[in-house]
C-alpha cells in the first residue's frame, strides 16, 4: 500500500512548522486619492508593537544622450514598512495597501489571524477605503530534507507525474497549478519546484500556496476577515493534502487541532 493520502479539513498542530513568511494583503480601491498621512497615523497606533520603521522606493534608471553615463533618480516612497523589533513580523502601509507578514517561527493561525484583524481595523478606520481590489493569503514553505537525493513519492501525494514509459529519476524540477472555488471567485495558486538547501547532503522542495480573490466586487469591507478565515482553511486543507505522513514526521506532527 501506498502512503496514506489526507482525507478531510483536520488541522494539526507541529512543532517545527516549514512556513518560511506567511502574508496576508488588503489591496483597495479607494474613493478618493491617497493621503500620505495615513501611514504616520498608523504608526502611531501600532509603534509600541511595531518601532522599528523604514520606506520603500521607486528608482528610476535613465540611459543619457552622454557616452558612458547612467543617471539613477529616488522617486517617491511606494510604501512604509513598519517591523517588530525581533522582525518576526511586519506591516506594511502604502497606496490603497495594507500587508502583515510573518516570519519563522511561524506564531500560529490564532495569533496570526489577530494580527490581521487588528491591523485591518486600524487601517480601514483611518484610511476608510472604498472596496477591495483583492486580498490574498500566502504561505511559503520550505521543507528540508536530510538526504542529498530523496523519492518524491514518499514525502508529497502531489508532485510530478512521470509516465511509467519514462525514467522515473528526475533533476530540480517546478509546476505551477491554479485550483478554482467559489465559482471561480477565488483562485488558489500551488507552486511546487526544488529549491536551495541548507547543505551538501541536504535536499528542500518550496510549496507555496497563494489563495486569492479573483472577482473583487463580490466582497464586502466588512466581509473581508470572514472571507480570510475561509482562505486559510482552503490554504491548510490544499496543504495537508500534498504531504504525507513521513513529511508530517519532519515538522514534529504532534497531534491534531480541534
């Protein structure tokens, strides 16, 4: 018998989680233009959590009429990233823009879903967008394994099929799907490739998991944490599913969620 595939929503808790950043976006239209203010009023609202600040710009290259000369121009911030001390998580303001992200060791959903919550409410009651152009949850794992080469069929129940006419050892690979829900509403994203590991006798495969919302207008402000809470119980359901219980065994699976 094969590995056991995942049947079922269930949620289980680890003790070495493989999520490398978790990133919740909020993209708006806004009914008036961007006010500039709005980041300094967010800071002063999330500084004691969030201190550490710094700005993200545009640069602009211009190739002139001069041989030999490049001249390189600043343009205006694009956004302001606002970051926790230990930079295990950031928030980040710019036009019609609010993203939290998470870093390693990832908190749990609980306190991660808190933070998005309250960092929404104190962005939407100051910036008081219009609607949603899109929202998106992302998780971006990275799963180490101790051996240089490894069977891909033992660690993943979604992976590269190889036609039993063909050498079934393959190199790095990379896949792309999109999965549909909602009617097409909403789009999840899974990419799956070979990626750089810690060492030479070490081997590690990315899983990104990318949910989104592809039809914006059918989403209210006001249903847009609800519509988060669904996207992650699609994200950790998708998730579950590509792994089997020998990967389960690298992050310390130890139990599952009620």
């Amino acid at each position: 018998m094969g590995p056991r595939p995942y049947r079922g929503p269930l949620r289980r808790r680890y003790g070495k989680p493989p999520i490398n950043q978790a990133i919740c976006e909020f993209r708006f239209k806004g009914p008036s233009q961007w006010d500039w203010t709005v980041p300094g009023l967010v800071y002063q609202e999330i500084k004691s959590e969030f201190p550490d600040k710094r700005q993200e710009q545009t640069f602009e290259i211009k190739v002139v009429p001069i041989p030999g000369r490049v001249e390189q121009s600043v343009g205006s911030p694009t956004k302001i990233q606002f970051l926790r001390a230990d930079n295990s998580a950031m928030v980040q303001v710019g036009p019609d823009l609010l993203t939290i992200n998470v870093y390693p060791p990832y908190p749990g959903w609980e306190n991660f879903q808190a933070l998005i919550r309250q960092q929404f409410q104190i962005y939407t009651r100051i910036a008081k967008p219009g609607e949603f152009q899109r929202i998106g949850l992302r998780y971006i794992n990275k799963i180490l394994f101790p051996n240089a080469i490894i069977e891909t069929t033992e660690f993943f129940l979604y992976y590269p099929h190889l036609p039993h006419e063909v050498e079934q050892t393959h190199g790095p690979f990379e896949m792309s799907v999109m999965h549909l829900y909602e009617n097409g509403r909403d789009v999840l994203t899974l990419r799956m490739k070979t990626i750089a590991s810690d060492g030479p006798d070490t081997s590690a495969i990315g899983l990104d998991l990318d949910y989104y919302l592809a039809a914006p207008s059918n989403i209210k402000l006001a249903d847009g944490l609800e519509w988060v809470e669904k996207a992650h119980t699609r994200v950790d359901t998708m998730f579950e599913a590509c792994i089997t219980d020998k990967t389960r065994n690298l992050f310390e699976c130890n139990g599952e969620l009620k």
